[in-house]
C-alpha cells in the first residue's frame, strides 16, 4: 500500500472506525499523507477483507 522508506516511519494509526453489520469502515493516518484514507472490511465466510471503495459506496466519514 505504500513505498517503503528505510529512513521514515508510516506511523499508521486508526483515526475512526464504524462498524455496520457485516461490513466495518476504517479511518486511518500515516506521516506520508497529511489527508486521512478510508478503507472499506466486508465479513466474508467469518473473515475479515478489505475491499475497494466503489463509486457508489458513501461511508460514515
């Protein structure tokens, strides 16, 4: 997902997340973006998968 520097660090955190049934919306930070993402979780057979954003998709943030 990012283009690893040996000098810096990602400082990946989670800013927010919501949960709605079977699908979880996660707000995140890295010090190699001053803009916060959004990435979308579908519970799929018991598991967890991270999915791509579609036009169509409005989350909570």
């Amino acid at each position: 997902m990012f283009t690893e520097d040996k000098d810096s660090e990602s400082n990946f955190q989670v800013v927010d997340e919501q949960r709605e049934s079977e699908v979880t919306w996660i707000k995140y930070s890295t010090s190699h973006d001053p803009n916060p993402g959004v990435f979308k979780m579908v519970k799929e057979d018991g598991q967890w998968k991270v999915t791509h954003n579609g036009p169509r998709d409005i989350g909570p943030f």
